[in-house]
C-alpha cells in the first residue's frame, strides 16, 4: 500500500516543491472554518500549541481558499493551528491562498486529517462519505487517492450504521473500533446492540472473546423463538409471523444453534396476546366440560403437593375417572382440561404396577430375542464341533455367546459373572462398559478372552448362558449339542412369556 498523497499534491503543487505562491498574512477574524471532518479538538494540545505559537510563532501555514460568499477566506487546512492562534492572541495568521474547487478543498482536507494520527474514527468516517457522495469516486478510487486499502474504507464506513450513542463511544475511545465491527450483526436492533455495547464497554470485554460475550448476551437477554418442550419460556405464539424479521437472528447461545427475537416488547406483546387467548379457549372448554356433568376445578387451589397430574402416568386416565379423588382441573401452562389426583398413595401404587408390568413384558421380550440368537449360535457350535475345535475356533464360540447372553438391563457385571462361572482373576476395570450399554465390539470381547485359559473359557461357556438370559444345564447341554434331542421349547422362551402374562398388578379400588 503506497503513502498518502501529501495536500500540496492534491492542491496542485509537485511533490517537494517549496514555492509557496499565495502566502500572506490574513487576519484571523476574515477567515472561517470550512466543513472540517474533524469536529473534536483536545484542549490540553490546544493550549501546548498555542504557547508554543507565542513562543516561535507559526511555523507552517494554514490553507485557504476564497470564500464563494465574497466575506474573506474559508479554511482548507491548518483548522488546529488557527484555533491555537486565536488563544495566543495573535491578530493574523501566515496563510497560503489556493484557487481550489469545492471538491479539491474536500479532497485537501480529508488528506491532511487522515495523515493525523489522533484522528477519531467516526469523524474520518464522516469525511470518508462525504468525499464518496460528492466526488462520484468508488471505494477502491478513494483507497487509492488516500492510500489506505479499500478494506479499511469500507470499514470505516460501517461504522456509520452503528447507533449514534454507541458512535460517540467510538468516538470517545471507549469502544474499540474492532469491537463496534463485530457488533453490527445486531444493526437491525439499535436498542440490543447499545445494550451489548455497554456490556463489552463494562466487563471490558478482550477481543478475542468478543464473538462469545455477543452470544452469551443473546442467551441471557433475547427472546427465545424456540418450542423447547417442557420450558415455561418458551414462545406460545405462531413463530410462522417471525419469519423474516429484521430482529430475529441465529445464535449459537446456549451450545445450540436457534433463532432469538432481540426486540423484546414486541416478543411480550406477542405472547400475552397467545396467553390470553390460550386461557379463553380453556375456560370454554372447561364450560363445556360443566355443562356434560363434569365439573373442572381450577388447580391453582391446591397446593402443588396435595395432587398429581395423570398425563405422565404411563396407565390409562380413564381408569380413574368417577374415582372420588379424581378432579378434572384447569392448570397453569396446558392447553386442555388435565387428569388430576388427590390420592397420591393411590397413584403412585398404580404408576410402579403399570411400569412394572412394562418391564417385565419388555425383558421377556429382550429374553425372546437373545435366546433365538443363542439358538443360531449353537446351530454353528455344532456345526464346528463335528469338524473339530481349536483355541481360535473356541474364542470365537464365546465372545458370540457372551455378546448374545450379554444384558444391560439386568446388571449382569464382568466380576459377577465370571465368579459365578468360577474363574478367579482380577477383573477389576475390564467391564469396558459391557455393563451399561448394548454397543460391545466383538473385538473387545474376544481380546478379553484371549487372557483365559482354554479351561477358563470352557467353564465360562457352559455358565455365562445361565447367568445372563437364565438357561439351565439343561438348555444350556442342548445348546452345545451334548442333548440332541431338545424338548419342544428348549429354551424356555414360551415359558418366560406366559410368565409374564400371568402377573397380577396387585392395585385395588381407590
């Protein structure tokens, strides 16, 4: 990137020319400021310059131009030394006169500020737009003249987009420019994106955790758009009439990627208007329900330990109705009238016999399945057994059986198990969390094994299919092939379902 021209340049003059064609003393009263950018002066600098002014006097000349209006000069460059002048008393000021147009005298001054490296980036913003809406130059043109990269224009003029109390934060030096950039994704939002700025400006936010403390601040003070099921925060309108509105943005907040509204009245208005019309539709509902003979009682009555909502129960409502201690109730957050009971005792009694049952049915079934692998298996068992074994041909036999007898759900552990089949070793650790879950690698199994004697994992054999699905010696000979001829139902699986059939749920009348 080249250096910026030097005003002389712009005004006409050749590089290092010290001709000075148009110097004169001009009182400083015939002279006016033009439209600087610049519109902040430092005090203290002012007062430096001007002592030093008294002292040596000036030592470089401020440019003018003619005024148009014919009442004296107006300022092209040099606005500081003129101001610095006046507080030292002087009458007059060393200024040169240039012949300049409008646009020339802008293009001068914008020069000489963006060669100043106390320069507040909103005002050069201002001056950068300013040249850009009055030269017809492009971006890529203005870079060029000024000799900064089109990048760090367009930049610049972003800034403009902020709202202008976080622009006077720029201004001030209290908001980092890199820090304003990245605060731009909320433009759509001025009010959230003044907020987000003081919150940067007070925690004092590094830049590199700009991005994060952005979409914490979206979690934390946005609104969701999101149905999370069971969050009482969650939005009760048509999300169907946020679609396309400037105040909803994706954010990462919360380790999810979801859509927030950062206009927050129009997000409560929104769903008070939803609750109001929720609670209507539910009252005449609930009217309904009075006028068929089922009064509904309002379950903000209770206390919230003195009943017990059916919808969650897992057994039937239905079975509770025209029970004494059963209540239809109007509650806080449903749409429709609730299942509701005062006998907690009761409930719960036929809450554990429903999901009793249920686990019982679901382990018979789990039982079913692992005992029609196990009979696959002992089809190749016997197979390879008429072909004759060796230790290979014995891993593999066990790492199948211990995978198909292998059952979470029964807590069936490594060192229990393994002790019950009588091999004594330290098994501490080994479980590999073949305890907790259905996805065992093979090779997990048979590496384990691998560590047993051919005796060990014999013994296992004959006695891992009892401890996991519950075969007995007998089921567990015909699966080898040491009984030929299997009874019908060799594995019991008939059995263990009609077991199952048969429990009673021990629940009476409330």
């Amino acid at each position: 990137m080249g250096k910026a021209p030097s005003a002389d340049v712009l005004f006409g003059g050749s590089a290092g020319s010290t001709e000075m064609d148009g110097l004169r003393e001009i009182p400083l009263d015939d002279i006016r400021p033009g439209e600087n950018m610049r519109r902040n002066f430092d005090e203290t600098s002012l007062d430096e310059l001007a002592l030093s002014i008294r002292e040596h006097g000036v030592l470089q000349p401020v440019v003018v131009v003619a005024d148009p209006a014919g009442r004296g000069y107006v300022l092209v460059a040099g606005e500081r030394r003129w101001r610095a002048s006046q507080l030292a008393g002087r009458a007059t000021i060393p200024a040169v006169v240039r012949d300049l147009t409008p646009q020339e005298a802008l293009e001068a001054m914008l020069v000489e500020n963006l060669q100043r490296a106390d320069l507040d980036p909103i005002e050069e913003a201002v001056g950068l737009q300013r040249v850009l809406e009055s030269g017809g130059y492009t971006q890529s043109e203005l870079a060029a003249k000024v000799g900064k990269s089109q990048a760090y224009i367009a930049n610049r003029l972003r800034l403009l987009r902020l709202p202008e109390e976080v622009r006077r934060h720029v201004s001030d030096g209290e908001l980092p420019v890199g820090h304003a950039l990245q605060l731009l994704r909320l433009e759509n939002s001025p009010e959230f994106l003044t907020r987000v700025a003081h919150h940067l400006m007070a925690k004092k936010t590094p830049a590199t955790d700009v991005p994060r403390a952005i979409e914490a601040f979206i979690g934390d003070r946005g609104m969701p758009l999101t149905n999370w099921y069971g969050w009482r925060g969650s939005p009760r309108f048509d999300l169907a009439g946020c679609d396309g509105c400037v105040h909803a943005v994706q954010s990462k907040a919360w380790g999810g990627d979801a859509r927030w509204c950062l206009d927050e009245a129009c997000w409560r208005a929104k769903q008070e208007a939803a609750e109001a019309a929720r609670r209507e539709a539910l009252e005449r509902k609930a009217q309904a329900l009075a006028a068929d003979g089922q009064p509904v009682v309002s379950l903000a009555e209770f206390e919230a330990g003195d009943f017990v909502l059916l919808e969650y129960a897992g057994f039937d409502p239905a079975e509770c109705r025209g029970c004494r201690y059963h209540y239809v109730g109007v509650a806080e957050h449903h749409e429709e009238p609730v299942d509701a009971c005062t006998n907690r005792e009761c409930f719960y009694k036929k809450r554990e016999a429903f999901y009793g049952e249920l686990r019982k049915r679901q382990e018979a079934e789990g039982l079913a399945r692992r005992q029609a692998e196990l009979g696959r298996i002992g089809e190749a068992a016997r197979a390879r057994a008429a072909r004759g074994w060796d230790r290979d041909n014995l891993l593999d036999l066990a790492t199948w059986v211990v995978l198909a007898c292998h059952v979470p759900w029964r807590g069936v552990k490594w060192p229990d198990v393994l002790r019950a089949c009588g091999i004594e070793t330290d098994v501490d650790g080994l479980d590999g969390g073949m305890a907790d879950t259905d996805d065992v690698e093979p090779a997990t199994v048979r590496a384990f094994l691998a560590g047993f004697s051919d005796e060990q994992v014999l013994r296992l054999l004959w006695a891992w299919p009892g401890a996991g699905v519950g075969l007995h010696d007998a089921q567990v000979a015909w699966l080898y092939g040491v009984e030929p001829e299997p009874d019908e139902d060799p594995l019991g699986v008939d059995e263990a379902m009609a077991d199952t059939d048969d429990e009673d749920d021990g629940v009476g009348e409330a």
